[in-house]
C-alpha cells in the first residue's frame, strides 16, 4: 500500500505498481507522472465516482482495478488504453454499461456485485475476452453478440436475473467454467442432512479463508470425531451467493473423492456446515491462476507429475465430476487449486461456491466441464518429465478429445475410462 504523501513528493517514481485507498473523491493528477512505468493501477476502497478522460497518457497501463467504490457507470476513459487486458470495478453502485467504451485488448473483465440490468452489445466485439465475471447483478438476459467472444472461457453469471441461460453460451468453443446459480433458470435439489447446534462442537483453529467463508477445525461430541466447520459470510462473491454454495454442498451425496458432508449448523446468524476433517497429509494439487495465466492454474516450481499421477487424479475427478453430473449438479470450478492430494495420489474435488445445477437431459452442460477437466489434464501434462511412452500417449489423448472446440466431440464424465 502506498500513500498519497509518497505520490505527490515524487518518492514512488519509476514504480510499476501503485496502490492507493484514502478515501479519495477524485482521480489523483500526479498518477500521470509515473506513465513511463506504470502498469499496474489499483484504486479500491475510495469514493470516486469519475475518471479521467486522459486515462490514456498512462500508456503501458495493463491492469486496473477500482473495487469498491461509488461509480454509478462503467467509466469511458478506457478506449484508448491499448495495453490494459484486465479492469475490475466490483463492488461498486454501476447500473450503466455503455456501448463501446472498452479497449479490444480487454481479456479480464470484473463487474461483480453491482446494478447492472443490461450489458452492451459491443461486448461481442472483444474478441480477446476471456474471463468476465458478473456475479451479484440484475442482469435479465445477456447479448446475442456475446455468441461472438471465442475466447471466452470463465463466466460468473451466478445472483442475476436470467430466466433463461441461451443456447449460443453453451456453443461458445472454449467455455469451461460456468456459473450461473441463484437465478430463476437455476434449478436446485437438496439431501436431507441432519442438524446440530454450535454447543455440540467444540471449535478450534482456522484452518483456511476463501470468498465464501472461513474453515475451523473442531471436534463433534454427536460424531466423537475431529470434523472441519465452515462458516458461510452470506455475502455475494465473484461465484455467487453463500447459500447456494452450501445448497450444492448439502446435495452431492457420497464419493470417495468428495468430502462428507455431515451435518447442518444451526444456532447462529452465519450459515454453517460441518464436513469431514481433512488432515494435513492432503495439499492442494495447485494454485489459483495469477494476473499473467488468467484462466489457468499455477503450480509451485520445479513441480512434476508422473504420467501414472497424473492417470490417478485424472480417473478419480472423472468419477466424483459422473457423480455431480448424474444428479444434475455442475462444479463449475473444476481447477487443480480445488483438489487436495496425498502422497499416495488419492484426491478430493472441493470448493462448491460455483456449483450449479441444470435439467439432465441438457448434456450440454456437463460437455462444458469436461474441457475444464481437459485443461486440468494439460496442466499436469505440461509438467510431466515423461513426454513419451503409451500411458502418456493415452493421456494427451484423452486430453485432446476433452478440449475439442467441437462440443459435439468430447466424451462426457461417465464415458471417460482411464
């Protein structure tokens, strides 16, 4: 974090990155002194409401964010900033999108949590688009020319008010994370789960934080077990609302990589679940994606997978993603970064905050996560020493068929046999 004393007296010349929050009302003059350099722009937590016109003399500006704070429109001041791929304006009061205000160099574009009703035909026109994320809007329909972003491969549509998701969306040759729950097209089922209050646990330390809540150890006297306790904020994230997250929790039943869903907490304002422990043994499998891979995860360096690794997490996230799907369930996050592995390769699928659910007969959904489960077979691919050989062969392969652009030519989950 930087301040404005620092901007203003020339200490933060030549820097790449500068961010600011105190509580400005207007877009700070002296930012245009460091436009040989800066490309990283990050104004959230003010109070402005306009920018700029000139926002172009930035000229090596390749990210922008402007979360919370008070626009009521997306600003126009970007059309000139040739090099800026990623803008987020979440958490803002925005109700207006106007018609071609946007560079084409735009690929990641965050408008969750505001009053959007409508988006801009000219969307269609950023062909470089590959993540957008509208979560938390009023949006009733999205538009045709949206058919035209070929690029687009992560879309957040959760908390909206889309009765219907259009047929053209599921055609979109790259789309493989999609969410969408929370609006009157989104259907929704849920297992009967028994019910415990807070005075039968005993909770311990956090164990992890996310968007959607926070993760505590705990020990339950009803199970006579260690169990973990995650505690929903109810509020909207860049994935949805909480309860939906914990709908799709309650529903997903039983699988060897899925983690037990054991009881509902009652008893205190934040949504509760109580969910089996698991111990330390089990690291993530990745890392979220970073402002330079944008769709696709990170992995620690030096990571390698072995070919037979690779078949192990392959076949057991195949099978819990059949299960999902055969209860009409999408996970819509299917990332390594949502997988925890032991050292013997057995795995779990987790993070539901995305999931959605959707008639069956439409298989058209599942075929879109099946090339997410392709992109998570190239990840792994791409760091495995052995690039030869009939296991690889068979893997690159399947990975292939996964991440067709036809949708027509991708197996689903229950069809995958490795």
């Amino acid at each position: 974090m930087h301040t404005l004393y620092q901007l203003r007296s020339g200490q933060l010349k030549g820097i790449k990155r500068l961010t600011l929050s105190e509580n400005l009302t207007s877009f700070p003059e002296e930012i245009f002194e460091l436009a040989d350099t800066l490309e990283i722009l990050d104004l959230s937590n003010n109070l402005l409401t306009a920018l700029p016109k000139e926002l172009c003399r930035l000229t090596k500006l390749k990210i922008a964010f402007f979360s919370n704070n008070r626009f009521t429109q997306v600003p126009d001041s970007f059309k000139e900033c040739n090099n800026l791929y990623m803008l987020g304006l979440k958490s803002n009061q925005i109700e207006e999108f106007n018609e071609d205000i946007l560079p084409l160099s735009i690929s990641w574009l965050i408008l969750t949590d505001n009053k959007l009703q409508a988006l801009p035909n000219s969307i269609g026109k950023l062909h470089k688009l590959q993540k957008c994320a509208f979560a938390g809007n009023e949006l009733k329909k999205l538009p045709e020319e949206m058919a035209r972003c070929h690029n687009l491969e992560l879309l957040r549509l959760s908390a909206n008010h889309l009765d219907e998701i259009p047929s053209w969306l599921l055609t979109l040759p790259k789309l493989s994370w999609l969410a969408f729950s929370g609006n009157p097209c989104s259907g929704s089922q849920r297992f009967d789960l028994p019910e415990i209050t807070y005075e039968m646990l005993e909770v311990k330390e956090l164990l992890g934080a996310g968007a959607s809540g926070e993760i505590f150890k705990a020990y339950s006297h009803v199970h006579a077990q260690e169990v973990a306790l995650k505690l929903f904020k109810g509020a909207i994230t860049s994935d949805g609302y909480a309860h939906d997250e914990m709908n799709a929790c309650m529903s997903v039943g039983e699988h060897p990589n899925l983690i037990k869903v054991l009881a509902k907490v009652e008893g205190d304002e934040r949504l509760g679940l109580l969910l089996e422990y698991i111990p330390s043994i089990y690291q993530n499998l990745g890392f979220p994606p970073n402002f330079e891979t944008c769709t696709r995860d990170t992995f620690e360096e030096g990571k390698e997978f072995s070919p037979e690794t690779i078949r192990e997490v392959a076949k057991a996230i195949a099978s819990a993603a059949a299960h999902l799907h055969a209860q009409g369930l999408m996970h819509g996050d299917l990332y390594a970064h949502n997988i925890l592995i032991n050292n013997e390769d057995h795995c779990y699928l987790g993070d539901f905050g995305a999931a959605s659910f959707y008639d069956t007969e439409c298989q058209e959904f599942e075929k879109i996560e099946v090339r997410a489960f392709g992109c998570l077979l190239e990840d792994m691919l791409i760091l495995c020493p052995i690039k030869e050989g009939e296991e690889y062969d068979r893997l690159e392969e399947l990975r292939g068929q996964c991440m067709s652009e036809n949708r027509d030519d991708r197996p689903l989950f229950s069809e995958i046999t490795l």
